[in-house]
C-alpha cells in the first residue's frame, strides 16, 4: 500500500528533483568523473523509482492474475457467512453479541500486529503523521461508525437465528435503495428518474422475493430491515465523515474494530450473560471459534486484496456471482426451501442491483 502511493507522480517532486538539471538544449556544465558517476548512479535511482520494482521483485500475492483475489473473496466470504449461520442455528450457539465479539477482538489484535509487522497497514501512520487522525477526530467520526458497525453486525448475525440465508441474501439486495433514500433526505444526492426507476425495480423484486418466502417469520424480517437500515446509515456516515481520508478496508477496520468491540463487550453481560461462556466449550468448542474469527479476518483481507486487482465492473460482477452462490449453496447444504416466485423477485432484484452499482 505504502510502495504504490510512494511511485505517485507529483509535480512538486518533479520540479524539486528537475531543478538543477539542464534545460532543453541546454548544455550541462563540465563534471568530475566521480561528479559524473555520482550524477548517473542518482539518475538510475530516479528511473528505478519511477518504473517501480521488477514484477520478479514482488511478493507472489501481487503477481498473480486478478481472478485468484476474486475466488478468494467468494470463497471466504460465503463460507464465513454459511458458518455462521451453523454455529449460531444448527449448533444452537444462540448468542450474536457474543459471536460478533469475538470477531472484533480478534480483528483489534490481528490489525495491531499487522501495523507493526507488515506494510498492510501503513494507511494509519500517513493519517497519523499528516495530522488527518488525531484523539479529536477519532471522537468525532470513527467512534459514531464504530457505534453503528457494532449494531449492524450483531442485528446481522442475530437474524441468522430466525430467517434462512438464502431469503436474508434476497433481503440485502434492498441495501442500495435504502442508501439511496438516506442520501436523498439528507440531500446528498438529487432523486433522478433512474435513481428512482432503479428504487421501485429493487424494491419491486425484494417484494416479490419476500412473498414467495415459505418460511418467512416478521419478527426476523423486521430486524433485517433495520440492520439494512443501521448499515445504510453508517454507510452514508462513512461518505460524509471520513471524504478525503482515502481509507482502505483494513485501515478502517484498525480504527473502527476496537470502539465495536468496547460497544459489544459493553453490552455482552446484561443482554447475554455468562451463558456464552460455558456454550462456546460445550456446544461449539473453542478451536471451531477461533477458526471462523481467522475466517472473519481472512475476508477482510481478501477484500482488500480484490479492491486492489479488479475493476469496478469486476467487483460488481463478483458480488452478483458470490450472492447467488451462497443461495444455492444455502439449499443445497443448509437444506433451505427456495421457490420459483422467490427466484423471479431475486432476479429482478439483482438487475436493479447491477444497474444502480454500474450508474456510479
């Protein structure tokens, strides 16, 4: 991350390096001979910088084509999102608070060794050294998202106590009308005939989507709508909030993982218990825990990893194919009932979905 924003061209460090150099068709003034090695050897260097390391040179995980990143990032986010929702429903761990927070601890350790050990996240020492993150800043943006990333997260996996993933997959094809109508009210987006062609197609397909549900339960589709509903906001918080601090997944993740989890560790006695305690060795077993939060934080690196090799059309393209992928996989492993009305509102769901991501 830090090696590709170094090779960025910037004018004041062109003139800067440019300055004592000859004009055109101007001659340069007589040297030395160790002068004129020196003057060589900094020219190479120059050069060198510019065209940036040899493909040999890089690590193996930047030489390798893009469609690795994007099996990565499917694989890892459907299983993640299929294991879940087994050791909440099938192994009867019924405590998303608890889950979640073991996700966040883990992520709060993971990106700490990762700033010290590794270049992944460098992000946070340029905000750091720039002066664009400081104690006030972290009050007043980081810890609202954290604050509202913490309650999307655990509403998320509570509704996978209740509704099957395949319908909730079907549900969150809703996420971009519910932004969009956010950043029409806050007036961050003017309403257009496309925008609003885009809402009522979604809106339209979820519909239809929902009433083909054989298994659907109100209680669970309310609370997958206001986690859509948190999420969006916190979404539009990020917009709005952090604009111009260029932060990539895992340097957001540094900053937002530990105020989640001060939020979810917080709540976790009063609403859950001790209970969790005694189910994760019983009903789970803690090498199966520590698995899925190494799984958890496999996603948010291969998201990273994607982000950097593909396209916007490619990362589009990719969500589409991992959502189908995890509806099918939901009825074939998980045994959910998915019907043909339901797949008909998916459908036209997804074409909206695809429109409004290809829009820009």
């Amino acid at each position: 991350m830090s090696e590709s924003k170094s090779q960025e061209f910037s004018f004041a460090q062109y003139f800067q390096e440019t300055k004592d150099l000859p004009r055109f068709n101007e001659r340069a003034p007589p040297v030395s001979g160790s002068a004129n090695a020196e003057e060589k050897r900094k020219r190479k260097e120059q050069e060198a910088a510019i065209a940036g390391p040899p493909s040999g040179d890089k690590p193996l995980w930047q030489r390798l084509p893009a469609w690795v990143p994007i099996l990565c990032w499917i694989s890892t986010s459907s299983f993640v999102i299929l294991q879940n929702k087994h050791i909440l429903s099938n192994l009867k761990f019924s405590h998303p608070i608890a889950l979640t927070t073991i996700h966040l601890l883990f992520q709060t350790i993971a990106t700490r060794l990762l700033r010290k050990y590794s270049p992944l996240i460098d992000g946070a020492k340029e905000l750091e050294a720039t002066g664009k993150m400081t104690k006030e800043v972290f009050i007043r943006k980081i810890v609202p998202i954290g604050v509202l990333f913490s309650a999307s997260l655990v509403l998320s996996n509570w509704v996978y106590l209740r509704l099957t993933v395949s319908f909730i997959q079907m549900l969150k094809a809703f996420t971009p009308v519910s932004v969009l109508l956010i950043s029409f009210a806050m007036r961050l987006k003017e309403p257009s005939q496309k925008l609003l062609a885009i809402v009522m197609l979604i809106s339209a397909g979820v519909a239809i989507a929902s009433y083909g549900e054989i298994e659907f339960e109100m209680i669970g589709f309310l609370v997958q709508a206001l986690a859509i509903a948190i999420e969006s906001c916190r979404l539009v918080l990020v917009q709005i909030l952090l604009q111009g601090m260029n932060m990539d997944p895992l340097t957001s993740l540094y900053y937002t993982a530990p105020v989640c989890l001060v939020v979810n560790a917080s709540i976790l006695l009063p609403v859950e218990g001790f209970q969790p305690f005694y189910d994760a060795v019983e009903l789970v077993g803690l090498p199966t825990l520590f698995g899925n939060a190494c799984m958890t934080f496999a996603l948010n690196l291969s998201s990273v990893w994607l982000i950097g090799k593909a396209s916007g059309l490619v990362l589009t393209l990719a969500g589409v194919i991992k959502d189908i992928l995890l509806i099918t996989g939901s009825w074939a492993i998980l045994g959910s009932t998915i019907t043909s009305v339901q797949c008909f509102g998916y459908a036209i769901a997804l074409g909206g979905l695809v429109a409004f991501k290809l829009q820009g």
